[in-house]
C-alpha cells in the first residue's frame, strides 16, 4: 500500500465531511433519480466530482467507478488500480434527518480489495484499513466486541431486503436476537466492524455500497461474499455479507439461493 495515498485519502475526505456538515445549514438542491425515496443532492455531485478532480490530478492511470457517474471515462476491466466512490451513503438520510449518512471509499488492485475508508461524518469519525494490516478509527487501532454466534447477537441491514424475504433472509432475522436498520449501508458496516452486530447482508448491494466495507472487512480478517461463496466482482450489483468467519459459514447455510 501507498502510504501517501492512504493520507492523501484521509485529507480529502476531511475536507468533503467538513462542506458536508456545512451544507446541513444551506439550501441545497435536491432531485428524484426513480422515485421520492431515491434522491441525488448537489453534494453528491459536488463530493464525487471533488474526488474525480483529485484522483485524475494525482494519479491520472487509476480507474474510478462512483454512484453519480461523475467520471467520464468507462470502466470496462478490473485491471490495475481502481476507485470505489460513494460520495453520500445514506443521501435520504441526509436530507431527511442532517444525520446518519456517510462517505466511502474503496481501493482495489486487480479487482481484489487494498484499502477501505468511510467517514461517519456528524460523529467525525474516519474508518480506515489496509488489507493485512488492520482497522483503525480515527488513526486508532480498532478492537471488535467479540461476537460468539447469531442466536446471541444482533444482525443489521436494510429493513426492505429483511421484509421481502429474497434469499430466505428472515432466517437471520429470526434467529438474532434482534435486527437493526440505519438507512446507510455505511453506518451498518461500520457496526459490524466494531461488532455491535454480527453481520451485515443485502439481497442486493452496488459496488460503490459494498467497496470499502469489502476492503475495511478483509483488513479486520473478517469474510466478505456473495450468498453462494464467491467473491465480490466490484463491477457488478450482487447480494453481499460482510461477518467474522465463524459467523458467515453460520449464516451462509440459512440462506437459500
Ligand atoms: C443506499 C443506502 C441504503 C442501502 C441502499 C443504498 P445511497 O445508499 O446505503 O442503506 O440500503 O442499498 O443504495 O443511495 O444513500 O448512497
Ligand atoms: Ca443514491
Ligand atoms: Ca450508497
Ligand atoms: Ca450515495
């Protein structure tokens, strides 16, 4: 791993986090992309395009895949270096509550996952890990609560995912003890990383969802796959679950697919 670009990360997602808390007392421009529960704000177009702009000025061969589209040129491979962006995770929440919503961002070489990032922005806290190297929380190793079995813990994901039952993902459900919903894939991953709750799944996450989580996940030794084992392709929408391993094999045979 590039040192000066693990910093260089950390830089730019201070100063996005920072015009994101501000933009909380602006008005700020908001449409619908399919629907009312589905928005795009000018910050997350502005964040996006902050990053573009840095990572073509500073490393003009790196790839960027973003939820907004803000880079023009085409990812057609998983060769060499590529950037996972989700400018807002959790842009409902942003606009609704000014609260709960997040900045990721993932590194991958290859399509395999370097480094992960996401900024829990009105707690101003950075989450940050290398692969093989660990997880650090505003610079500081991060120690996860030690989680023993589903059956004694609590699961996490979208309320919607666990409703429509894809997957036979109320399985998980019923066997915690109970099941928790932020509105921002960000935050959910984060409660796994520090082991709040045993896993995360989805019946169906975008890349720019699951990039840094993948990469902050594999740097704590923790399996992140698809629900049929495999690893995660960063150029496709795919059912994901982010879990220590014990719990994963635990969860992988309650689901169906
Ligand atoms: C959404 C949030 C939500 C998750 C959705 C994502 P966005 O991201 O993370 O919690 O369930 O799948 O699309 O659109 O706010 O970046
Ligand atoms: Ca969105
Ligand atoms: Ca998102
Ligand atoms: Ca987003």
């Amino acid at each position: 791993m590039d040192y000066q670009l693990d910093f260089r990360i950390k830089l730019w997602m201070e100063e996005v986090a920072e015009r994101l808390r501000e933009s909380l007392n602006q008005k700020v421009e908001i449409q619908e992309k399919q629907g009312a529960a589905d928005l795009v704000t000018e910050m997350d177009r502005w964040a996006e395009t902050y990053f573009v702009e840095k990572i073509t000025t500073y490393y003009p061969d790196h790839q960027i895949i973003g939820e907004e589209g803000i880079s023009d040129t085409p990812v057609t491979s998983t060769k060499g270096i590529t950037w996972l962006i989700d400018p807002i995770d959790g842009t409902l929440n942003y606009v609704k509550e000014k609260n709960h919503f997040g900045i990721m961002v993932g590194i991958f070489e290859d399509g395999v996952p370097v480094a992960g990032y996401i900024y829990d922005v009105m707690n101003h806290d950075l989450y940050s890990g290398i692969v093989s190297e660990g997880v650090f929380l505003n610079n500081k190793p991060l120690t996860p609560i030690q989680v023993d079995s589903i059956s004694s813990s609590l699961v996490v994901g979208n309320v919607g995912n666990y409703v429509e039952n894809r997957y036979n993902l109320q399985a998980i459900h019923h066997l915690a003890l109970g099941t928790r919903s932020y509105g921002a894939a960000a935050l959910e991953i984060i409660a796994v990383l520090r082991g709040e709750v045993c896993l995360y799944a989805s019946s169906g996450l975008n890349p720019w969802d699951f990039g840094a989580g993948y990469a902050l996940c594999k740097a704590l030794g923790f399996e992140v796959t698809t629900f049929t084992n495999e690893p995660l392709n960063i150029m496709e929408k795919s059912p994901v679950i982010f879990a220590p391993k014990h719990i994963h094999a635990e969860a992988l045979k309650l689901l169906e697919v």
